[in-house]
C-alpha cells in the first residue's frame, strides 16, 4: 500500500482477506492444537481435522506459504479454506 493509497489500511479484496489470516488465529479454532503438532522448519503436521484424522498427522500447514494440504484427503488451501471447510 502507498501514501496515495486511498484504503487507509482496510482489507479491499479477497486475497488480502485471506493473507490477514495467520496460523495462530486459525489453527485453534478449527482444532489443531500446538500440543499435537509436529514441527519440521517452516512446515507443521497435525491430524487431519477435514477428514476427521485417521490417527496419523497427515494435515500439513506450510507457515511461511500460508497453505494446507492433506496427504490422505488431499484438502488443498489456505489457512481461510481450512477455517471454513
């Protein structure tokens, strides 16, 4: 956003919409919690809260990326898609 910029710092499409998003807002409150995360660099693995889990942590969040993707359901988004899934 520059100094013209007429916004004053609101969210004015959807794509910025879904970057407000972050990992520690969303992840909560779909069910995925830091107690049973599984951390590898800049990925985090969680059971599947789409598909319920099959007890293998299949979910995978990529942090810096913002994305979601499930290995076994193949739940492909961004931590918005993940929160109304």
């Amino acid at each position: 956003m520059n100094n013209n910029d007429t916004t004053h710092g609101k969210i004015t499409n959807l794509d910025e919409f879904k970057e407000a998003f972050s990992a520690n807002i969303v992840l909560p409150l779909v069910g995925c919690h830091e107690s049973d995360c599984d951390k590898r660099g800049d990925e985090q693995r969680y059971t599947c809260v789409v598909h319920n889990g099959d007890h293998q942590k299949s979910l995978c969040i990529n942090i810096t990326k913002k994305t979601v993707y499930c290995h076994s359901c193949h739940f492909t988004g961004s931590f918005l898609d993940l929160f109304f899934e």
